[in-house]
C-alpha cells in the first residue's frame, strides 16, 4: 500500500463535502505508530507530546528538537497514513522566513508530509509562504493551546458572537491561504457546523461537531490513559488499568520468585 499524499487529504473534501470522513489521531512513537497507522488517514506528532510524553504544564516548553525526534520515529512506524508535524510553540511566528526554516529543518530531518501550526488571520500570510515554497500546512483554530497564557485556560471558545465571528474568518483565512486541512477545535458546535459548511478545504474537528470533515482525538486520552481528559474525550480503552494490572502481577511474582520461571530461564544442555 502506497502512503496516502496530501492532495489526496485535500481532494477528499470536494463540492464542499467529504463522502468519508477523514481519521487523524496523534501519535508519538514507532510502535505507536505502528498500530494506529493501518486505521488512520493522518498521524499527527502533537505538541501535547509536552505533556503526554513529558509531564509538562503546557505544550509552551515542547522544542523543535523534540518534535524531530518523535516524528521521525512516527515516519519510522508508519507506511500508510500521511504524517503531520506539529511546529512548536516560538518555532514560526517571528516571521515566515522563521518559520520556513524550521518547518524545512522539521521536513527533512523526519521525512514528514506536512506541518501544522496554531492561529489563524495572524498566520496566514505564514502559511502562504510555506505552501509556495513546498510546505504542505494543516492550520489549527478555534481552542489553540499554545495561547493558553491569552486565552486564559482551556475552555470551550466562541461563546459570544464577536468570538464566534472571528473564528470563522481565522479559518477561512488559513483556507484562502492555502492550508490542505484545518483543525477546529474546542468551539460550540453551531460554529463547527458553519465553518465546515463555508471552507473548501477539510476541517478536522477536535470538540467540535460530527458534521465535520473528519476528527482527531489524542490517541493516549481516547486508550484511557489518564484519569482526568477534556468533556470532549470519549474513551475507547482503559490502558491506565491494563498497564497498571500488569505491573502489579509482574511485582507481584519477582517478590514471591514465580518470575522468571522454567520458560523464560536458560539451562545447560
Ligand atoms: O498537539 C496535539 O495533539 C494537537 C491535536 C489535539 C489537534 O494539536
Ligand atoms: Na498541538
């Protein structure tokens, strides 16, 4: 199986409507990779790595090197779906000569198709840049977690018309500019609806709306890593309680000395 391409991302939406909505979850490492790939479209290295990965506060301390390193494990893990690299807060928004930069480091060193970045009217022009000079770019608008410290925590976004206003010419600009998908995300669901119905390009929802052109989740929140996730987080596992399961057998037999036994220890012939 050939490696889905970003024009074919970008043509699923056609008329305004995509047949079958497209699948996108994050992933940060090559066995990671390895078992969501075959089910996605998009395999998006996140920058909530920051604190998935890490334990970090927020994705503001996440650096260039690191989504490096994890996105070119994901390529590594991967052979199917279309793989985005976040860029990193502080790594684009100086200028579009700044962010050409990192986003061409970023391609080259992982060997990702695409980049995606937070903000939308502001980063237009940025985007444009990228996409003339061969950088395929997914936008993000709507709850952009990187200005957590403006927007002042994570809530949903666009409960007044000014704000709701906004978010849609945020992403209509990213449109016109050029971007092959944009992330919507943490908006009331009437905004999700009108944004999706008004851009040419795919608009992949993330607490936002059903009807729009696809969805993306983090993968570890929906496995049911953690005991805490966003209202907008369905859990389709409970990983937290299989790991800590297993643990708790493994430490249990090292105590008692039924580990390892007769299968996993080597005697002489
Ligand atoms: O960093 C991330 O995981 C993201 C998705 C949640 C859209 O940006
Ligand atoms: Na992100």
């Amino acid at each position: 199986m050939r490696r889905l391409t970003v024009p074919a991302i970008r043509q699923r939406k056609m008329n305004g409507k995509v047949e079958e909505p497209i699948v996108m979850l994050t992933a940060y490492t090559a066995r990671q990779a390895q078992l969501l790939d075959s089910h996605c479209d998009i395999l998006l290295v996140g920058d909530s790595l920051g604190q998935v990965i890490y334990g970090l506060p927020s994705t503001l301390p996440v650096t260039v090197d690191m989504m490096i390193a994890h996105g070119a494990a994901v390529v590594r893990g991967s052979y199917h779906s279309v793989v985005v690299v976040d860029m990193p807060f502080g790594s684009y928004e100086a200028s579009p000569q700044r962010a050409f930069e990192n986003a061409s480091r970023i391609m080259e060193a992982t060997g990702a198709a695409a980049v995606k970045l937070e903000g939308g009217e502001v980063m237009a022009e940025t985007v444009a840049f990228l996409v003339q000079r061969g950088i395929p770019v997914v936008g993000h608008v709507g709850l952009t977690p990187q200005a957590v410290n403006v927007l002042g925590g994570y809530g949903a976004r666009g409960r007044d018309e000014a704000e709701a206003e906004k978010i849609m010419q945020d992403a209509q600009a990213l449109d016109e500019a050029g971007a092959f998908a944009i992330v919507l995300e943490g908006v009331l669901e009437p905004i999700a609806i009108a944004v999706t119905q008004a851009l040419s390009c795919p608009v992949i929802g993330i607490g936002a709306s059903a009807q729009c052109d696809g969805q993306v989740i983090v993968a570890e929140d929906m496995l049911g890593m953690f005991e805490r996730v966003p209202r907008f987080v369905k859990r389709y596992g409970n990983m937290a309680e299989a790991i800590s399961q297993a643990a708790e057998q493994y430490a249990r037999e090292v105590r008692d000395r039924s580990f390892p036994g007769p299968d996993q220890t080597y005697q002489p012939k």
